[in-house]
C-alpha cells in the first residue's frame, strides 16, 4: 500500500550511459527527437519491483528520512516518471517531486535554449511528469523540492500546474513535515524555507543512488552573490559514515562519486584544503573501488594545494586504462578581478581577488600535469560588468586554450543575493560577447572528440551508442564551424543560422 510516491523527471532518472556529465544534455535544446536523447544521452535506469534501482541522490536522502520517521518500506516508493500513473492507486496521499530545472530557467537552459531557439529537455521532461493524470484524478498532494524548487515559487504557476507545496532549500526535515500533513489531511503551506538538518538528522541512505553519487559535504561557504542561500551552512560527514554509503552503492553494480561544492576541501577548517583528510577519504575509497569520480572541485583549492592533487592522481592510477583521466565541475565564471571582488570573493580564497586570472592559470597547469580535465562554467552577463570585464576574461580564455577541458558559457539568472536583478538574453550581447561565447565553443570543439575518445574507451559500451555519440559531436561540429567564424568577428551569427 504505497501512501508516499517519490519521483523526478525522466532527465533526473537515468545513469547517462555511465558518463554522469553526459547528464547535462538534458539542458541543451531539443534540437534531436526525444526518442533519439533517451537512447544517446538519457536511457532509463533498470527497475526492480516496479521501483527504481537506482535514485537520485537527493530522492534517496528523502527516502531514507521518511523510513527514519516511521514510514514502512511498503508506504514509500521511489518510482521513475513512465511508471507513475500505474504507481498511483486510490491509497497514495503524496508524490514528492525531485526537480533541476522544471521551466528551463538554470543557467544552462536558458543560455542553450535561447541560442538554440529550442526548448531545453529539462522543461520537456518535466511539463509531461507533472501532466500524468491519475495525480489529479486520484487528488494526490504534490511537493516539490530540489536545486530547481526556486523555478516554481509563483501560485499561480503552482496552481496552473497542481503543485500544492514548493520547498525550498534542504528537505530532510521540512518535506517529511509537510508529507505527514498531507496524510493527515492539513492544508499545506504553498512556499516553504527547508529547515537545515543538523549532521544527526541527515539519514544515509537506504538504497543505491545514480552513477554512485554520495554527499561528503553540503553546503559552500565561499558565498558568491548569484548562489542560493542553502549554500552558507558548511559541513562534512564522517568518513564511516560516507564509506557505507558508498559500500551500499558498490554492492549495487556502481562505483563511488564523491559530492559537494569543492570535493577538495572535504574537513578543511577554512579555504586551504586539509590535504590528509582529503588523501584519507580518496584512499579509504580506492580500497573499495577503483571506479572513484567526483562532481565539484575549486580553483583556488587546486593551487592552494597542488601536491595533493598529485596524492590523488597516483591514489586513483589515473592515466590507467581504467581510470583515463578525472573530471570534475569548476567554476571560473569570470577573468575580471573587478568583477570577482564586487560578487563573488570567497571563489578565489585563499587568494586575493586580483590573483584570480593567474589562479585560474595555475591551476589549469597543475591540473594538467596530472591528468585532471575540468569541466568548467563562465557567467556572461553579471551585474555591473562592463567591456573590460569581457576582454579580460576573453584573454583568459585564449590562454587556457592550451590545456584539454570544456568551458561552458552560461548567461547570467539572478539567484541568490542577485534575485531581482534582470536575466542576461541574448539582445543584451554585444560583439565582445559574440567573440566570448564562440571562443569558449571554439575552445570546445577543439577538446571534445579527444576527450569522448578517452572516455569511450574506458568503459564498455554497446558500439551502436558509441557510434552515434561519435556522430553527434561530429555534426554539432560541421554545423557550428561557419558560424563560430562571425562570432569570431563580434558579429551575431543566428540570424544567418535561421535563414539556413
Ligand atoms: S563557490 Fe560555487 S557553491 Fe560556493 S557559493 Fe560560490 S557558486 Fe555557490
């Protein structure tokens, strides 16, 4: 007798064909049939009962706080999106909803869609989730939480789409509340601030997560303007506690990805890494597995503390068959000193923000030396910036084109202390953005089929999805090389693009 159904969209239910970052397609624009997007970048995750072997992590910590709170196995479940509406019977009070991106606003989507002229998959996906009709014929109570929660604090969109409640910020507390309300036949609260957990009140998991991802921290510290309040509390779990999650996930059939804002300053007490904490935690982890990837790092961590990205390089074999390279999300977002002083100068601490440039350099060297390629964003368009700004971090670019990574413009979405700032669009670029955006693209098309060929080898895969990943990158090549010609000049290439 299922009372709770946890779910996400279908771009939030899928292991990516192993490769998590292929992940972030869900944020391009549609430019492929769905049908042709499941099979290259987003194909289902296998099932057992009906529910989902493996969850998102987020879905997983909700769960596993349900089941503290004194839910049965039997009264929660966490199902995909397609099996939602046979989920669904006359006994489910709830669905709580796990969401990115419901209406395409993240950065990426609204950067993609708005050059692509397409909707992203992200608002696709999840427009048919929330449109599966036994949720409104059966009068279920829908809570939506997750990163993309902020998306959807508007009444009259949570009316138009029949969300009952939206909660912002951390769940385990705040959405176990507000689903034992609903059973209980209260009103719910439409916006609702998640109460932070302290470490005790953060259940681990009970089962296996996507690609192995597992919290070693939450929340930041370094308190860029433009980042969302939620990430001011800084803490780490034990390494006990992590091990048996990531021991509950290898038994599962996947390997270990370690997550937080920056994986590299795991117990640090300020902005320089702790170096043997860190080197404990990735050796702890390679006796388990040799399949250890992780999800954010910093800039300035790396230069404050090369010697340990060495520590971790040889800890993993990278440059292994098994283990070609490592990848990990990187924030650069700008080359100005200016503008990292005046939003975001805890990015660049343990240094001062005139250092950034050089940081950023640095660290692209070191990281290089020992086989590490970031994956990293840039945001055009802050407030207050001026050209200056954009011909400074231009010349960053430039210089980085040396050293094998992926850099991915995003245009500026007021969050955080910004809210209420306008959204940077396409008729605010001027021709330095143009050459900004095509260098950071031209910079990508060099880096891509080398590092996919890396990647592809390392693990196994059927040689039908190997191939048309291969044909993909190729075609966005031919297509984009004409175009990246005029940005190059500072000329807007998009009208000739829809006259093609
Ligand atoms: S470094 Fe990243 S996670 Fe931390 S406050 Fe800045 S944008 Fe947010």
């Amino acid at each position: 007798m299922v009372k709770v159904i946890l779910t996400a969209d279908k771009t939030l239910t899928s292991e990516y064909n192993k490769h998590v970052f292929l992940g972030f397609a869900a944020c391009a624009p549609s430019f492929i049939p769905t049908w042709l997007y499941e099979l290259i970048f987003c194909p289902p995750t296998p099932l057992e009962d009906g529910r989902l072997r493996y969850a998102h992590c987020g879905q997983r910590k909700i769960e596993a706080s349900l089941l503290a709170s004194g839910f049965s196995e039997e009264d929660v479940a966490v199902v995909p999106p397609w099996l939602l509406n046979q989920t669904i019977t006359k006994d489910t009070k709830v669905i709580g909803i796990t969401t990115h991106d419901p209406l395409g606003l993240g950065p990426a989507s609204t950067t993609f869609s708005q050059l692509g002229g397409k909707e992203a998959y992200t608002s696709i996906y999840f427009r048919r989730l929330i449109s599966t009709p036994k949720i409104r014929d059966y009068g279920v109570k829908v809570i939506v939480g997750g990163a993309g929660s902020w998306q959807l604090t508007d009444e009259r969109i949570m009316a138009k789409l029949g969300i009952d409640s939206v909660v912002i910020g951390e769940g385990e507390i705040t959405a176990v509340d507000l689903v034992k309300k609903a059973i209980a036949g209260e009103k719910l609260p439409m916006i609702v601030q998640g109460e932070v957990a302290p470490m005790e009140r953060i259940p681990q998991i009970r089962n296996p997560t996507l690609n192995g991802l597992i919290e070693i921290a939450r929340g930041c510290g370094r308190g860029c303007r433009f980042c969302t309040p939620t990430m001011t509390h800084y803490r780490c779990f034990p390494i006990d506690y992590i091990m048996q999650e990531a021991r509950l996930n290898i038994e599962a059939g996947v390997g270990i990805i370690f997550h937080a804002e920056d994986v590299l300053r795991y117990k640090a007490k300020g902005f320089t890494p702790n170096e043997n904490e860190v080197v404990d935690l990735f050796t702890e982890g390679r006796k388990l597995t040799s399949s250890i990837g992780i999800s954010h790092f910093a800039h300035a961590s790396v230069v404050a503390k090369p010697t340990l990205i060495e520590r971790l390089s040889e800890i993993m074999e990278v440059g292994s068959r098994s283990c070609p390279f490592i990848s990990g999300q990187v924030g650069i977002e700008t080359g100005s000193p200016r503008i990292i002083a005046s939003q975001m100068k805890g990015k660049v601490k343990p240094f001062a923000p005139e250092a950034w440039p050089d940081v950023v350099r640095e660290s692209h060297q070191i990281l290089a030396q020992n086989k590490w390629i970031p994956a990293e964003t840039l945001i055009i368009g802050l407030p207050g910036e001026k050209p200056k700004d954009v011909e400074q971090t231009l010349d960053l670019i430039y210089d980085l084109g040396k050293y094998k990574s992926l850099i991915v413009p995003l245009f500026f979405v007021p969050l955080g202390n910004l809210q209420g700032k306008g959204f940077f669009t396409l008729k605010d670029a001027t021709p330095l953005h143009w050459q900004l955006l095509g260098a950071c693209i031209s910079h990508d098309l060099k880096w891509v089929p080398s590092i996919a060929d890396e990647n592809l080898k390392a693990v196994e895969m059927n040689p039908m999805k190997r191939w048309a990943i291969k044909q993909v990158i190729r075609y966005i090549d031919r297509r984009l090389t004409p175009y990246l010609k005029l940005m190059a000049e500072g000329t807007n290439p998009l009208t000739t693009l829809m006259t093609d």
